[in-house]
C-alpha cells in the first residue's frame, strides 16, 4: 500500500518559524507604536493638566495682587486728596494690572478717572457721572472687595470690574474705587492665559462660572456658552484633572482642566489629539527600518534552526519506513547514530527505540500466554548453537489436551494452556528460557546446564502439576522429552528432533513421564 506524501517537516517548520516570526514581529511594532501612543497621550493628558493648574494658580495670585493693590490705594485716598495726576501716577506705576482706574463717592458719582474719558463719549463714564448700573449699585451696598462676573462694556469689551470700598480715618464709608480689566485687550491677564508654555497646538481658553467662554484664542468663541459639556460641568464644580474628549465641534482633544477658586472661573488647557499622529508616523517607519536587518538575521538563524531541528526527525521518519518494510524480526535502531540537544528529538527517538523494543517483543512473545513464542525460541536456540554454548532442552506436550478442549471448550483449554505456562514461570529460574513451542506443546531452554539438572527441574514441573487442580477443574498431566546439545551438532534442528524424540517416547510408555534421549 502507496503511503499518501504529506508536506515535508522541513518545509513545515519553515513556515510556522516565518509565521511566528512576522507574527511577532507586527505585534512588537503594534506593541511600541500602541505604547508611545499611550505615553504620548498620558504626557499631554498630564501637562495640559499641570498647565490649567498653573494657569489657575497664576490668574488667582494676580486677583489677589489686583485686589491687594485696590486695597492699598483704597486707603491712600480714604487718609489724603488725592489728585488726578495721582491717580495716573498710580496706574503707570501699576501698569499691566488695569485698563482703567476709577474712584466714585457713596452715592456712584465718579470723581476721578484714568485713562480720562473722551470728551464725546456720551453716555459713559467720566467724572461727575453717576453710575447706576447694577454691578456699581451691589458694590456701593455691600461696601467690601468683591471682583465681578465678566460682562459687555459699552464700549464693546468684555471687561471684568474689580471694586475696594474706600473709608476715611474715621471709618466712613467715603466710596469705592474700582479697577477695570479687559478681557480681549492687553493685560497681565491676557499674557498669562495666551502663552502656552508647549510651542505646538496647545491653547488655553476660559469659561466664568455659567459656562460661558470668557477667553479664547479664537475671539469668535468669546461668549460661546459650553456648560452643557460633561468637562466644564465638572471644572465650574471646583474639580481639577485631565480627559480626552471631543469638543462641542466634534475636535479630539488631550484636555486638562482647573478651577480658579476667586473667581470660579474655570481654566481648560487642551491639545488636539492630531498632534502625535505624525510623530506615530515617523516611529513606525522607523521600527520598520531598523528592524529590517534583524528580521532578515532572525529569518536565517530559524532556517538553520529548522534544518538542525528536522534533519534527525527526518532520518528516524526514514529508519521507521525501512523498518517497517523489512521482514527481519529483530530490526534493530541502535546503530542509527542520531545527535540532537533537543529535548523532543531525543524523547522522540529514545520512544521510538522502545517502540521498535516493544515491537521486537511482541512478535517474539506469544499472546496467550505471554511466553516467547516460536519465532523466539528458534533465534535463540540457533544462537546459542552459532556460539556453541552449552545447554540443555526440554519439549514438553500436555496429555490429552483434545479432550479437554472437546468437553471444557476452547475458552477452558485456553485456560489451560495459561495456567501451564504459569506453574512453568514458579518453577524455573530467571536465567531459564520458556517459550510455547506450538498448540499445546511448550520448551524450556537452560543454558550451560547438565542434563541432571534439566530432568530435575522437568519432574519438579511434572509432580506439581499432577497434584494441582487446573482450570479444567482437576490436576492435568504432561510428557517430556530432554536432550542436550553436543559438540557434533551442526544445526538446531537436531536437537530438537532428539528433545521430541524423547517426547514421543514419554508418550508412547504411559503419557505423564519424563525421558532423556539416549
């Protein structure tokens, strides 16, 4: 029978080292681009958020210095006059915090102002005018330092209004004065949100406590209200942190996020998420190039590997298929010199050693009753009589087997002839050789042993079994018949012939007897 050819080890091992290989290969590429993409995303995440803090710290130290320098001034106009070329002195000399100063009596009229006022500016502030605003009126009536929500000058500017009250020596309250910042002019302010410390995408943009966008880089957001978005819903709560989220335009950001406790204004630092897409880029082109060389290296390091690995597997597969073609029952693997440190490799032919052991085995034992059959017993008496060693032969037939198997059945008899070659087993010594010669005629080899001591061991075998109940259900006979080897024998067969001439004498005299050929 034609054995099918399969796809050789060889070229399967190949395969699977070029598969893992790639396989490896692209994950570890995966891998390190997934992982800087990660680094990169958790630096941006956690300086956007180092950012809006510091911002946030920033803008609240300038309030306070804002509010400190109003207080200062407050109690130099509550203890002296104070002119207006004082007060412009003032704000030179401040400048940077305010856009414009103005100082209001108790009742709102102003009374001194810087920059002045424009001489055609109807309707606004100028000195001798009353204020009536409501943002004037709360700071007239709660008379402490409070700093405003932004709101829409007339002029256009979205203005923040910080206000100190003004009190005398006596502690009259005499007015306030007030400082204004716009928003979307120049100011200490303004520079400190409109310079992000990382010279790429980043912006900063400012949302007042209603959500509503009160600085950003892009002045067509000013006054765009975002206090539905999850991220200053959480700022305007007083939370600080960092988030990738999607704007209120569907733009991917890297955003950090703080709270700016005077004035409850909230501070979002943000990156769009586009800006490390190109350095993702770059690396992936350059894992592939530089790993290039060392694939290509690992690529032959497998194919050598594959060879060393498949060329023993392969001669065993070789040795295997002659061994199983070959007709010689004792085919032999000892001389295949394999030589291979891998641990498969040498378990694999250690096991197939055994195998063709257990197969040596089996085809010279026989299956009923586990003791060297025919074939066995002629290597070895053909050996022993090459090698001219001295032994002796026992036949042995059991008496009347055919009756048994007539009236028991063969599944009885087959029982006897086990039950035989066990009371065969107890009786010999492990140097002794046993074997079932054919049907119910057994042998036993003894090597370098007189005749003496074979017709002792044949009439211990005989008396045990004529007193011991068998599966047939009482005590069975035999018939032996021993010769030995002698120096003039040139074939086995001799031997044999005299061992069953012995045999059939045993027979012919009376069955359950022992005889010696002489």
């Amino acid at each position: 029978m034609s054995i099918k050819k399969g796809i050789k080890l060889k070229f399967a091992i190949s395969l699977l080292a070029v598969f893992i290989v790639c396989s490896t290969t692209i994950v570890n590429w995966y891998l390190s681009v997934h992982a800087l993409k990660d680094t990169l995303t958790e630096n941006y995440l956690k300086n956007n958020y180092r950012y809006a803090k510091k911002v946030s710290l920033s803008t609240s130290d300038l309030f306070f210095n804002m509010q400190q320098n109003l207080g200062t001034l407050a109690k130099i106009l509550g203890s002296k006059e104070f002119s207006q070329e004082d007060l412009d002195s003032w704000k030179e000399a401040n400048a940077g915090y305010f856009n414009s100063l103005f100082t209001t009596d108790e009742t709102g009229v102003v009374q001194l102002m810087t920059p002045p006022a424009i001489s055609n500016n109807k309707g606004g502030v100028k000195p001798g005018v009353q204020i009536t605003s409501d943002l004037m009126k709360q700071a007239l009536k709660e008379q402490k330092p409070f700093v405003s929500d932004p709101y829409t000058a007339q002029t256009g500017n979205l203005v923040v209004l910080i206000s100190y009250p003004i009190f005398n020596q006596t502690g009259t309250y005499q007015g306030v004065v007030d400082g204004t910042i716009y928003l979307e002019s120049d100011s200490s302010l303004k520079r400190i949100l409109n310079q992000h410390e990382f010279h790429d995408e980043s912006s900063v943009f400012v949302v007042d406590r209603s959500g509503r966008i009160i600085y950003h880089p892009d002045s067509s957001r000013i006054n765009e209200s975002v206090g539905d978005h999850p991220l200053v819903q959480a700022v305007l709560q007083g939370k600080s942190g960092s988030a990738e989220i999607v704007n209120s335009r569907g733009i991917e950001y890297f955003s950090g996020y703080a709270n700016v406790e005077q004035t409850g204004w909230g501070i979002i630092a943000q990156t769009p998420t586009s800006v490390i897409e190109q350095p993702l880029k770059e690396l992936t082109k350059k894992i592939i190039i530089r790993s290039l060389p060392l694939l290509l290296l690992i690529y032959l390091l497998a194919w050598l590997f594959t060879n060393h690995l498949a060329k023993p597997i392969n001669r065993l597969a070789r040795y295997s298929e002659e061994a199983i073609q070959s007709n010689k029952p004792d085919y032999s693997i000892k001389h295949l010199d394999i030589k291979s440190q891998i641990y498969e490799v040498k378990q694999l032919y250690q096991h197939v050693q055994k195998h063709f052991q257990l197969l040596n085995t089996q085809i010279q034992q026989d299956g009923l009753t586990g003791l060297g059959n025919r074939r066995s017993f002629d290597l070895e008496i053909s050996d022993l009589n090459l090698r001219k060693i001295s032994f002796a032969l026992i036949m042995i037939d059991i008496d009347n087997f055919k009756k048994i198997n007539d009236k028991h059945g063969h599944l009885v008899g087959d029982d006897v002839l086990r039950f035989l070659s066990s009371i065969m087993a107890d009786v010999t010594r492990k140097e002794d050789l046993c074997y079932r010669y054919g049907g119910e005629e057994f042998a036993i080899l003894l090597r370098d042993k007189k005749v003496e001591d074979a017709y002792a061991l044949a009439e211990r075998l005989r008396l045990k079994l004529s007193y011991t109940p068998s599966p047939a259900g009482y005590p069975m006979t035999i018939s032996l018949g021993i010769s030995t080897r002698r120096k003039e024998d040139k074939f086995p067969e001799d031997i044999i012939k005299r061992a069953d001439n012995a045999l059939y004498q045993s027979k012919r005299t009376g069955k359950n007897k022992t005889t010696i050929y002489e």
